[in-house]
C-alpha cells in the first residue's frame, strides 16, 4: 500500500510538471523537457514539490544519476531560453584584437 501511494504522489507531481511545461510558448521545449525527464523526476524527485524551479534544482543536484537524454533536453531548453531573450538590437559579442589592448 505504501508503495502505491508514494508512485501515485510521484505520478501527479509528475503530472503538474507536465501541466507547468505544456504552459510554455510553442518551441520553448517543455514537451521535449518532459518526456525526457519524466523517469528521472519520478525516480529521483519525487518527493519534491513543483513550482519554484524546486525540481529543477533537485535534477541539478542529481546531475550525476539523470539520463542522459533528460541532460540534453535540458541544456537544449536553456540555450533556447538564452536565445529568446537575447535582444534582437543589441550588438553581437566581440573580442578585442590581438595587441590592441594595455599590457
């Protein structure tokens, strides 16, 4: 009996992730995200609480345990992010010239 009611509270977690991420913008890579990480969350943040970025966190800090397919959707998803809010108007990054800086 115990077990059930821990992978029924690991199942609506997971559950409320899956709402949380299909919220996002078409391309931000919430589906991607969760169906890549929904094992993992399920094994090993399953008694974390969504909202507050908690199970991200909490994959973070099991970097070493999560699959690598749910790694890589993650980073996929952070560089989409980091895409989307870069400013379209502001200048590229550059590097300075060999030689032309003090020293």
């Amino acid at each position: 009996m115990k077990v059930w009611i821990t992978t029924a509270a690991a199942l609506t977690i997971a559950g409320l992730v899956c709402g949380a991420s299909e919220a996002q913008p078409a391309g931000g890579g919430g589906g991607v995200v969760r169906k890549a990480c929904h094992d993992d969350i399920l094994q090993l943040c399953a008694n974390v609480e969504p909202g507050g970025g908690r199970l991200i966190q909490c994959l973070r800090e099991h970097q070493d345990r999560v699959s690598e397919s749910c790694k890589s959707a993650l980073s996929d998803a952070k560089a989409s992010r980091r895409d989307q809010h870069a400013s379209p108007d502001a200048p590229p990054p550059t590097t300075p010239e060999p030689g032309s800086g003090p020293g």
